[in-house]
C-alpha cells in the first residue's frame, strides 16, 4: 500500500524560517533510514503559502487567490510518500519522525483495484490509460522550471467516500495525459478519505495517534499533483486547467486546488562551515535516489 504522509505547518514555517543544520542533519538520517528499509519513495518540503496561491471553479467560473493564507495548522509544509504493508505500518514511521512539536496526518492513495470494475467498461478506456500511465516513467526534470505542489480540497462526497464517475475518470485521463506528454505533470494520485488515515502529534518524545476520520472537510486533501512549471504563472494556468476539468464532477460543480512552491536544495543558503559529506551532500544523493 502507499500512503501520503502531509506535515501540518506553523507560524515558523508560514514565516519562512528555515530548519537549522541540526534539524536538517536529523531528518537527512531519517530519510536515509526508510529508504534503505525500502519504504520512502519520496518527500519534498514546501515554501510557505505566500509563494503560493488557490485557483477555484464553481459553476465553471474560475477564481485566483493570491497566497499567504491564514490557517497556517491547516496548511501543508512537506510530505512523504511511503509504501507499507499496513497503516499501522505507515503511523509506526510517523512516529519515528524526529519532530519536538507539530503533527502528521497519513493518507492510503487510491489504486486502480479500488475502483470497481464496469461491465461496460470498453478496452483502453481509462482504467488501460491509468495503467499506462502509472507504468511508465515520470517526465525528466527540466532545467529552468520550478516544482509546484498541487492540493486538490476534499469534500463531503470524497469524505464519503464516494467514487468519480466514469466520465469524471475519462476527462482526468485525458488531462493528466497531456501534462504527462508536455513534461508538466511529474506525478499525481487521488487520496482515500480520513476514515482510512490517521494523524500523529508530537510533543517533545511523546506521540499521539488519533484515528480518522476528521471534521474540517474544506482543509483536507482530496488529491495531490507534482508539476513543473517555468512559473508561478504558468502553474496557475495549468491548475485553471485542471480545476475546470474536475468541477463538473464534483460536489457542486466546485474544485478547489492549492499550488505551492517546492523547497529545491538550492533554496538554503550555503553555510560557510557545513562539511563535505553532510546534510547538503546526503540530501542531494537521496533526492536521485527517489526521484
């Protein structure tokens, strides 16, 4: 199974302050661990959401919302994408995060095999081209463009479990194809709702498990997207794209997604005294490793 492991954000993270060498030193060893355990398969941090914005479809009119955005405990700041045999499986790696403070919340992604079958269902129709398209390997980075998060908002129907149809499943399809094919779209999946997750909280050596699922249904993920774009503008158009795709089979022919700029190595600046072979170096070669 994979799973989605967000990290919550906070004031410092929504005010730009970046971890110091000792905190990047220990999460470097943690990542390094569930790599080598076969677990990782990537995690990225993100910038605040200030360098961020949330385009909206309702109705088919489209909406840009310029970041920063106030709930900084509801935002996202990073992820992990594991996979493990269980969720109890998945929290036990949570817990194992070296964080004093803040929380995680884990998500199962949905696999093809969730989607029940339709005797209807014709040969390469989407389910042939999800396929396809998980079985292949990502687009190349390219040089000059940024990395961008998108996070689709839930709500009461995906809280609910409640499955896209097939019309929905086609139009997605034939969306991520063309970003797939234009180098844009690196990655993306759909998340089962919070019945089926739970969050960690941290308190210094302490850990609380609270199991799904969660209340603030407009705060949630529903589905999550990596791009790469030449620009903050660029991803935008992209996301009006995809929100416009999405609207006309969701709950109330709304979509909600939230971009936000990924964290790149050289984002940290330089200190004088770091030393060959540390956090710099083993970040960069666990970064190729997952990639």
């Amino acid at each position: 199974m994979r799973f989605m492991m967000f990290v919550k954000g906070s004031k410092e993270s929504e005010a730009g302050v970046l971890p110091d060498e000792k905190i990047l030193s220990e999460m470097g060893r943690f990542n390094e661990k569930m790599i080598k355990a076969g677990a990782m398969l990537a995690g990225e941090g993100l910038q605040a959401s200030s360098k961020g914005a949330r385009v909206r479809c309702s109705n088919g009119k489209v909406s840009v919302t310029d970041g920063p955005f106030a709930e900084a405990k509801e935002l996202v700041a990073g992820f992990w994408l594991i996979q493990a045999k269980s969720l109890e499986e998945a929290v036990d790696w949570a817990k194992r995060a070296p964080f004093q403070e803040g929380e995680v919340e884990i998500r199962p992604l949905f696999e093809l095999e969730d989607f029940p079958k339709d005797p209807a269902e014709k040969p390469d129709g989407w389910r042939d081209k999800e396929e396809q398209m998980r079985a292949a390997p990502p687009p190349a980075r390219r040089t000059g463009t940024i990395r961008f998060m998108g996070l689709l908002k839930g709500d009461k129907d995906t809280e609910a479990g409640v499955m896209p149809d097939e019309k929905l499943l086609a139009a997605m399809g034939f969306f991520f194809e063309e970003g797939v094919k234009s180098g844009v779209i690196l990655s993306g999946e759909g998340l089962q709702p919070t019945s089926k997750g739970a969050r960690v909280r941290y308190s210094g050596a302490k850990r609380t498990v609270i199991d799904g699922p969660f209340a603030e249904s407009k705060e949630l993920v529903a589905g999550y997207a990596i791009i790469q774009a030449k620009s903050k503008a660029e991803a935008i158009e992209w996301t009006r794209r995809f929100v416009t795709v999405d609207a006309p089979g969701r709950l109330g022919s709304t979509s909600d997604c939230e971009i936000r700029q990924v964290f790149e190595i050289e984002d940290f600046p330089v200190n004088p005294a770091e030393k060959p072979g540390g956090w710099r170096d083993v970040e960069s070669k666990l970064r190729d490793g997952t990639r």
